[in-house]
C-alpha cells in the first residue's frame, strides 16, 4: 500500500546541506509518511463514523416521529377508555347492592316456597286414584249432557206455575 513518494511537501527549496546524516532524512521521511497514512486512515474512520452518525440520527428520527404518532392515536384512545371507566364506576356506585341482595333473597324464598307447593301438588296426584277420577269425570259429563237436554221453556213454565201456587199460601201465613 505505500507507495514511494517523492519529496513534495518536505523539501524547502534550499539545497541541502551535506550535513544531514540520510538515515536521519529517511527516518524523518518514514515518520512524515507514517503521519500521512495515519490520517488517511482517520480520515476514512471519519468518513465511517460520519456515516454510521447520519444513520443513528435517522434511526432516532423515526422512532421520535413513531412515539409521536403512537402518543396521538393512543393517548385519546387511552382517555375515552378512563372516561368510560369512570362513568362505569359512577353507575356502579349508584346501584343499591343491599336493595339488589334483599331481592334475590325475597326471591329465593319464594322459589323455596313454590317448589314445595308444587311437592304437595305432585304428592296430591299421586295420592289421586286416576280410575275413580275419570269415573266421576264421565259422571259429571252425563249430568252436564243431561242437564243441556232440559227444555228451559218448560222448566220456566213449571216455576211460573210454582210460585202461583205457593203465593197464596205466603200471603196467608204471612198476614196471620
């Protein structure tokens, strides 16, 4: 990689003197072209850390402009949600737990009580003698049937005639 440079910027223009040892010019030619790699190396070292930079600031650009957006979308959504559990809470708070509990015990009671009412119920048909019901039951429908065929003029002309007998007789006890 090095190269063999000419004398550029190290020569003053003045001839040189025979004075000069040349190991001491090529150590001093070695340490200046060692000074010169070294900052062509910071420089490309530089150049990398100026990108690698450019590209942290972009990375932190955008997850700066994400939170923004997420705090816009999120923190109002994030509120609604507060407000919302606030008025659940307040309509929580007004409901009367020992008025709600009191219901529910008075219903139990009463579920208690009716299904030990229908219990009786059961046990009452099953006491039931079901021939002798559907016997009294046939009964009841002959006398309903025969009851139908009664000619209700008739029976309206047999009280008429009735009462016109017994109406003499009522007065005659009754002015006694």
């Amino acid at each position: 990689m090095e190269e063999p440079r000419e004398e550029l910027a190290l020569e003053t223009g003045e001839p040189q003197t025979k004075a000069e040892n040349p190991e001491e010019k090529f150590e001093t030619v070695d340490y200046v072209r060692e000074l010169f790699l070294n900052s062509e190396e910071q420089k490309k070292s530089d150049r990398k850390r100026l990108g690698l930079l450019r590209a942290c600031v972009a990375l932190l650009s955008v997850l700066t402009v994400a939170i923004v957006i997420s705090c816009i979308v999120v923190v109002p959504a994030a509120v609604d949600v507060a407000q919302e559990a606030k008025d659940t809470l307040e309509v929580l708070q007004k409901v009367d737990v020992d008025a709600i509990m009191t219901d529910v015990d008075t219903f139990t009671t009463q579920a208690g009580e009716t299904f030990a009412s229908v219990s009786e119920s059961a046990a009452v048909l099953n006491e039931l003698d079901m021939e002798s019901l559907n016997n009294t039951i046939i009964e009841l429908k002959d006398a309903v049937d025969n009851f139908s065929q009664i000619d209700v003029e008739a029976l309206n002309e047999a009280i008429q005639n009735l009462n016109d007998t017994v109406e003499p007789f009522a007065r005659f006890f009754g002015k006694g």
